[in-house]
C-alpha cells in the first residue's frame, strides 16, 4: 500500500521528458536515453528505474520535488580535487537504475522497487534550492543520494539557475550513462564522480547493468573535460582481489594518470550484511596497486586516521604536501590557485585561486530547512 501510494505520488510530480533524452519508436513506444539501460518503453509502462515512463506517447520524468537535500562536506562526495575544505549543497530525488545490495542510500534509491524503501518527498522550485545555495555561501551544488542520470531533467533545470550566480554543478553517479545524457547535462555539469563497483561484468549484471558501458563512460567523460574522480567501495569476497583491484587501476591509468581513485572501506547495509567491514589493510593494499598501476592521487577513505598520509594530497612533481585531511575534513590547504606552493607546478583538479586554508564546515551533513 506504501508502494502504491508513493508510486502515485511521484507520478503526480512529473513532466515531460527533455526531447534529447527521448526517441519515438513508433507505435506509441518510446526510447529512454537517460541511462545505459536505453529502456524501450510502451504505453502504461515504467523504465527500470521506475521512475520514467510513458503516459499517452509522452515521456514523464520526475520534477518539483527532492526527497533528500543538505549541506555536505565536498570531501563526502567525494571530491578530492575540487573546492577542498567547502561545503556543497547536496540534492536527491527518488529511483535507481542499478539494485545494488549493498546501497547507502537504498531508502530513496530503491523506492518503488523494495517495500521497505518509502522515503518522503518535499515540492521544492529549482530558485528556492538555488536561493538555499547562495543563502549558505556554498561554492558547489550536487545532484546526488539517487541516480542523477535518471533525474537528469530536474538537475539541469536547477544547474541553469546555479550556473548564473556563479556556482559549479555536479554529479555523484554510478556512471552507468548513454552520450546522450552526457552531451545533455555537459552544459550544466562539471564535476562528475563514479562508483566503478567492480571489474568483472557478472558482479556488475548481478547489480543491474553491464561493466563495459561504465568503463566507456569513464572514458567518454574524462574526453569531454568533466572533472572526473572515482569511487571504489572494497567489499571483502565481491571485488577486493589484486587481480581485479589491480585491473581497474590500470585501466583507470590507461584513461589518465590524474584521475583521482578512492577506494573506500565498506561496511555492512541493506541486504548485503555478511561480508565483514573491510581491514585497513586491504585498503592499504589497494592504494598499492593504484600507485603501482601509475595513478597519481589514490585515497583511502571511510577509516578516517588508519592510513597514516594516505588521506592527503602531495605534489605529483616534488611531493609536497599540498593538502592534509582527516576523514572530511581539511586540516590544511597550503596550495596556491592550483599550483604547488614548493615548485610551481600544476595540480590537475578545479581550484581556487583564493582557497580556504581548512575546511569551512562542521565536517558533518547538516539537514537544510525549506
């Protein structure tokens, strides 16, 4: 009862698709392009995501509302290399495209597809969310907590607002995207995080779609000049092996040595309760591989002062310490604009030329009030 009355909810705050992430088929059916499952869908009938479906020949997407927004550390994103020791605000609506068993955010991404998962919504206009941004001096908005590549609609309707005072826009995905929505959201979207959640493609179809298209849109993203960080949950006995770490170390490096890669302990949710939480030395190994494999900046994340520097950013040229960190938060940021204070060089990143010196915020999510 829950499902259906949430189902009807989110169907009552919908528009029409934007036309460069719809194709008619013919015979009332429609092509989805929001995200690598490229959904062929009939008339009455709902994506995978559930959340975008065809009524009546058109294409209705999710709009009006979030069901998650709150001023973040960037670091949670988590980006490393971009406005270090900002806060960002952070948004999310409802629906996933991927059923990964072991979701953080499963309450709002796997709604309509889990009983249990009946997250509420609040109506919110993109100029109040904006408002909310420049109220709280906030340098960068994200789109995340769901799969933004199947709201991507409402995002850009937000980012075109955010953009004109100045804000840098974002996305915190799981990457599994068509060219389509990228050329779409590239306008609007700067900042672009992926979870790259294994490097075998029976892990990825067991959790909803395929390795390959993941890893052509690393590539597609980094070509078309997103800031591109990635994340790796290490989950003991799923895809913390050297054979399959190593391998998307070196695949990362192939795409470019400046990507920045976090592996990142896990810790028992959802459904996925068995594996135990990942050691520090598996992290430790995995940072290994990274720098073995040529990636510049790897960084072990979720076990906040166990792994010793690894948390902080050093100078790929001379390495000076350009930034110490603790869990979210930045100790320090002794960077010039986007250089090494020690020998000059250039960081790869989005920079400031004015940085704070540490870190502006609590260090903690703080839940923002419409």
């Amino acid at each position: 009862m829950a499902v259906l009355t949430l189902k009807k909810m989110l169907e009552d705050n919908t528009t029409a698709s934007a036309p460069e992430l719809v194709r008619d088929e013919g015979d009332g059916v429609l092509r989805c392009l929001a995200c690598g499952h490229r959904c062929r869908i009939a008339d009455g009938k709902a994506g995978v995501c559930r959340v975008r479906f065809n009524r009546a020949g058109e294409l209705r997407v999710p709009t009006g509302y979030v069901a998650g927004v709150q001023i973040d550390p960037i670091e949670k994103k988590p980006f490393y290399h971009a406005y270090p020791g900002h806060d960002a605000l952070s948004f999310g609506m409802l629906g996933c495209d991927l059923h990964c068993s072991y979701c953080q955010n499963w309450v709002t991404s796997q709604a309509l597809r889990d009983e249990e998962a009946v997250a509420g919504l609040q109506r919110v206009s993109p100029p109040r969310l904006v408002e909310l941004a420049v109220e709280e001096h906030v340098p960068v908005v994200v789109s995340t907590y769901n799969e933004p590549l199947i709201t991507a609609d409402w995002a850009v309707e937000i980012f075109k607002l955010a953009r004109a005072e100045g804000i840098v826009c974002g996305f915190v995905s799981n990457g599994n995207a068509t060219p389509e929505v990228l050329e779409f959201i590239r306008p609007y979207v700067d900042l672009y995080k992926v979870d790259l959640k294994s490097f075998e493609d029976r892990n990825y179809r067991k959790l909803g779609c395929t390795l390959s298209n993941v890893l052509e849109s690393i590539a597609r993203l980094k070509a078309m000049g997103f800031w591109v960080e990635i994340v790796t949950l290490v989950i003991p006995g799923f895809n913390d092996g050297n054979e399959e770490l190593g391998g998307m170390a070196k695949f990362l490096a192939g795409v470019s040595t400046e990507i920045p890669w976090h592996v990142t302990a896990f810790h028992p949710d959802y459904k996925m309760t068995d594996p135990p939480r990942t050691p520090v030395q598996t992290l430790l190994r995995a940072y290994e591989l990274g720098k073995s494999a040529g990636l510049k900046f790897v960084y072990p994340g979720n076990l906040p002062g166990s792994v010793g520097e690894r948390e902080n950013t050093y100078c790929p040229s001379c390495h000076e310490l350009l930034i110490r960190r603790y869990g979210f938060y930045v100790k320090e940021n002794r960077m010039k604009g986007g250089k090494c204070p020690k020998c000059g060089a250039a960081v790869p990143g989005v920079w400031e030329e004015e940085a704070p010196r540490h870190s502006t915020g609590t260090g903690v999510p703080l839940p923002v009030a419409f």
